[in-house]
C-alpha cells in the first residue's frame, strides 16, 4: 500500500479563507444558476425544433420555465457581483500584505498565514526577535477623490471619514488575547502578543500614543516599526512558539 511521502501537513497560505469563499460563491452562487438557465434553453430549443419540424411540440411551457429560471440566474448573479467584488479585493490585499511580510523571514521572524481559529481567522503571524504579533489586514477601496486617509485615535478607526462598521481595533484585540491563549495553553508560558492592523495604500493619521497597544499601519510603515521594538524573544522562544502554533495549525486541517 502506497502513502504520502509528505509527513507534514502544509501550513495555509496568504488569504486562503477568502479563497475558499469565492470559490463558494462562484460554484454555488453563479455556476449553478448559470447552468440551470442553459438547461432549461436548451430544453426550449428542443420544443421549437420539434415544433418547426412537424413533431408534438410543446415550446409555450419550456420557454415560460426558459424564462422564468434566467431572470432567476440574472438577478443572482447580479446580486452576487458586490459581494465578489469585495471578497476579492480582501483577498488580494491578504496576498500582497502575505508576500511582503515574508521579507521578515531572513531577520529571524517566523510567517503564518491565515491562522484558522473557531469561527474566524487571523490573517498574519509573525513571531520573531520582538515578540509575537497578530495581523489583521483591511483592504478598503480608496475616494475616488480626496488624499486616502485613515484617522486612528487609539480606540476607534475613521476611514476617509467614516467609522467602519466593525471597529478592526476591537477585532484585532480580540484576535491578540485568543492566541496569547491559545500558546499558555499549548506551551505553559505566557507570550505576550501584539495585535496589529494593516491598511495597504492608505495614509494612516495617529494621534501620540495611539500605537502603544494595538498598531494600526500601512504594510511599509511594519519593518520600521519592528526595527524600534527592543528584542524580547531569543531565537530558542520563537522556535517554541512557532512549533506550537504550527502544530495547531496542521492539527486544524487534520480535521477538517
């Protein structure tokens, strides 16, 4: 019997979630209402073949069903667009934000990528000299007009003058402590995690003092802000946890 020479499980990659879920919505969502429609003008084209060609026809009720199913496909598929539209841009920006941190590799830091937890997922790790930090990347489409700035006050988030619907400071909190518990519980010792938020192609605006918990950045604004943080992980910590989360990692793809 014949196995797998690869014993590991590979980790996930940048924006892997949102890949999955276009690929839902496009096979479930549009292919399937799209086909449909297909089939049943197909089924209308063979009645008024039969029809034109002296067999029993019965054209009227195909074409109404023919009908009926593509203004079924079309308002799907035209409802779908929006959410394609934005499931996209999240996940281009998870890759390019992905692919840039990856630079991080050859100063010491471990990279993880779209870290699955019990409902939601973190979409950076980096674990390296300076600690451990959780990354949240927002890919927003910027004014048409108008210079794109995000205004961060250390509490709330103004994007080019509007609040988001969901506060990402509160959010990338929340992702910060789950996986500073998460490795307690895997490695008996308390790392302290760093929750940071990532804008690609806006101007962050930050009143002093807002970056003492939780960052809140542009992807080029990262390597500086590492370079200023004084080392608290020696290489044998992060090797520790870095093994831990990976195997949690693996462990959550096991089963699913």
């Amino acid at each position: 019997m014949k196995k797998s020479p690869i014993k590991a499980r590979p980790l996930r990659n940048p924006g892997q979630s949102l890949d999955e879920q276009l690929d839902d919505l496009v096979y479930v969502k549009l292919l399937t209402p799209m086909l449909t429609a297909v089939f049943t003008v197909i089924l209308a084209g063979l009645e008024w073949w039969r029809y034109f060609y002296s067999t029993p026809p019965s054209p009227i009720m195909y074409s109404v069903i023919a009908g009926i199913v593509m203004l079924y496909a079309g308002w799907t598929i035209w409802s779908v667009g929006p959410a394609l539209r934005q499931l996209r841009l999240a996940r281009d920006g998870e890759k390019v934000v992905g692919q840039y941190l990856e630079r991080f590799r050859q100063d010491g830091y471990q990279v993880f990528h779209d870290v699955i937890g019990q409902g939601f997922n973190l979409d950076h790790v980096l674990i390296g000299p300076a600690g451990i930090f959780t990354i949240e990347t927002k890919t927003f489409s910027k004014p048409a007009r108008g210079q794109p700035k995000i205004v961060f006050d250390g509490e709330k988030i103004v994007v080019a003058g509007h609040e988001p619907d969901r506060n990402p400071v509160i959010q990338a909190k929340s992702q910060g402590k789950w996986l500073m518990e998460l490795l307690s519980e895997s490695t008996g010792r308390k790392f302290p995690v760093r929750p940071v938020v990532l804008f690609p192609g806006w101007f962050i605006e930050q009143s002093s003092g807002s970056s003492r918990e939780v960052w809140v950045l542009a992807p080029k604004a990262m390597p500086s802000f590492l370079a200023n943080e004084p080392t608290r992980l020696p290489p044998e910590d992060v090797r520790l946890a870095a093994f831990h989360l990976s195997r949690f990692i693996r462990d959550r793809e096991g089963k699913g």
